[in-house]
C-alpha cells in the first residue's frame, strides 16, 4: 500500500509536530511493508532523514491552513498517487480526491469560539472560523477514519458533527522520558530570581488555559505571600495581554520566564511544589504528564478529557471556581504523604503513554 502522511508541522515547536514526529519515528521501526511518503515543509527538511528505505521524502513549500495548501497539496498527492493519506489535523484539501484518514485532536475551535483567542480584526476572524467550520465537517465527513487522542474528543466528534462512533478510534498520546534532566545544580532559579517555593505552568496563554483565573486564584490564595506562580512559555500576543493583565489588577508573586529550553524546564519540574494545569479543554493533556516524569506534583482542571487521561494520579479543581482551587492547593501542599502517593501512582500512570503502542494502533488503522 502506497501511503502519504502530510508531515508539514514536522519540525515545529507544535503539539501536532510532536505528534507527527514520534508516529513517523515509530513507524519506520515497525513497517517495512507499505510503501511512506513523508510531505515535509522545506524550512524544516534537514529535520527529517529516513531510516526505513519504505520511507521517501518529499519536499514541498506549502504552509499550513490558507488557500495555497487546499491547491498545491491535490498536485503533489496527484503525483504520489496514494491509495491512502494520512492528514494529521484538520486541514484536509478539499479537493484532495485519494481516500484519506484524519487525526482530530480536540474541537476547541468547535467549542471556544473567540475573539479573544485571536489577533484578527471581528471580520477576518469570522470568515476564518467559517473557513474552519467547511473544513473540518469535510474532514470529518468524508474520512474513512478518524482518530482522536481521546475518549473525551471521540464523543465531541460523534455529538457535533453527528456521525457513527466506530468510525472513530482512539489512540493515545505517548509522552517522551526524554525531558528528564539530572542537574539538580542548574542556575535557572537563580535566573528567575525567585526565592520562594513555587507553583508551576508551563504552555501557552491562549483564552481556554484559562490563565487569568489562575492568577487570580492564586494571589487569593491564604499562603500567597509564601509562594510564587511560575508561568512558563515563549512571549507572544497571548503572553504580553496576560502581562498587562497582571500590572492593571496589581497581581503579585508572578513570574513570566519566556520561553526555557528542555534541560532548565526539566529543573523547574523537579523543584517546583505543584504543578498547576487550569484548562478549560483539551484534546489530550500532554503538558501535566511531562510534568510527572519529572516527579512533579499535579494540580488539573476536572474540565475536558483530564479526568480521562490523568486518572487517579492528580488533584483536581472546578476551574471556574477560585475557592476549589484554593482548597485543592491547601490539601496539597499540607500533606507530605499525599505528595508521595501521587508520585508513585503517577510513574505507573505514565507506563499506559507509549509513542510506540499509537504507532501500532495506527497501522492497524492503515490495514
């Protein structure tokens, strides 16, 4: 079977980059039977070098989402001649005419339409998010499969779009043992200039992370004046609004550190007291995971696929409301014994997320 996999987000600091990535990996330790073309961006080419002779490479300069990919990337399939393609997000061509299968990661879009989650004028976002709309009930419509990362966003498939369940298939998320750092004696914390113990959040500031109430909770927090709240991501927009949130509301005890490298983020896991994860949804949940291979304590959300994904292994909060999340803190960090069963019940957690196992799934998917 000839199959292409439209691994343009390869190479990106992108949670769908990640994912194209290790399923790619994994998949040329597996398969040596089907024949792969892997459509990679030019920019990020040199990222990807094939170590299957199944696999060939094909270089293509077309960015993600817009008009120019919904034209080009039917040319370069016309080309391949696929009896399947793989399209790991939503932006499926239109006019892509090979049978193909699409990964969904959650429906945010779907259920968070905002304005505030965006930097374009009310009616350049309107016109993207009908844009969108057209193109993800395509997807989802005329896709021979579909996976999802989640139970959770399964059933948002089935309830928005209103198709049969057994055409979507679950296949979990891996989570990479490679952010473990050993240097305890990393000077990061002394970069930060941060003196207390700390509550931790590491991704971006987009509106459903829910930022805002965290901080907000947190400076009502009785032991506030103890602790600081570490907010870990690369500035952009998103970060530089929740910046000139905190100065107008006088917020204090917040850390903005930009973006940190995997070696220092690892040192921040190991010496942070919780780590906290408001969210009001998501696909999957990677970030509270990575937190726990560093021994972090969680602190999630109830919202979305957390419960689903984290288990028994974390603490969880109604993130709309600030008392729970003041009360959840406070059994937390006053409880040493509940610290070390969340540890070692989190280390057995993270045996059930393995790139290599969704590999698997999704061959099967493929056959």
């Amino acid at each position: 079977m000839r199959i292409a996999i439209d691994a343009r987000f390869m190479g990106t600091a992108t949670g769908i980059g990640r994912y194209v990535s290790e399923l790619i990996f994994n998949l040329e330790n597996i398969d040596y039977n089907n024949q792969y073309f892997i459509l990679i961006n030019k920019e990020n080419e040199n990222k990807y070098i094939s170590n299957n002779p199944s696999f060939t490479k094909v270089v293509v300069d077309i960015p993600w989402y817009g008009i120019r990919e919904q034209i080009e990337i039917p040319k370069v399939l016309n080309k391949i001649k696929p009896d399947l393609v793989h399209f790991p997000h939503f932006n499926v061509p239109i006019f892509s005419k090979f049978p193909f299968i699409v990964t969904i990661h959650d429906l945010i879009l779907t259920r968070y339409p905002s304005i505030r989650a965006t930097t374009l004028s009310p009616i350049k976002y309107f016109l993207k998010n009908l844009l969108y709309r057209i193109i993800i009930s395509h997807a989802v419509k005329r896709s021979k499969a579909i996976i999802a990362v989640s139970e959770f966003t399964k059933l948002d498939i089935v309830k928005f779009f209103k198709i049969k369940g057994d055409k979507v298939f679950v296949t979990y998320e891996g989570v990479s043992r490679a952010l473990v750092n050993s240097n305890e004696n990393n000077n990061i914390l002394e970069n930060l200039n941060t003196k207390k113990d700390f509550l931790l959040y590491v991704g971006n500031a987009y509106p459903h992370k829910n930022l805002e109430f965290l901080i907000s909770a947190f400076n009502k927090f009785k032991n506030f004046e103890n602790y600081e709240l570490v907010l870990v991501g690369k500035e952009d927009y998103f970060y530089k609004r929740l910046k000139n949130f905190v100065i107008q509301n006088n917020f204090k005890n917040i850390i903005f550190t930009g973006f940190v490298d995997d070696e220092n983020l690892s040192v921040l896991y190991k010496r942070c007291s919780v780590y906290v994860f408001p969210s009001l949804c998501e696909g999957f949940g990677l970030p509270p995971l990575e937190a726990m291979t560093n021994g972090a304590v969680v602190l999630s959300s109830n919202y979305s696929c957390l419960p689903e994904i984290l288990k028994d292994c974390a603490i969880y909060f109604n993130p709309k409301d600030e008392s729970d999340f003041n009360d959840k803190l406070s059994q937390i960090l006053g409880n040493n014994d509940l610290k070390q069963d969340l540890r070692a019940k989190s280390q057995e957690l993270l045996k059930n997320y393995s790139w290599e196992k969704m590999a698997e799934q999704t061959l099967e998917i493929y056959n």
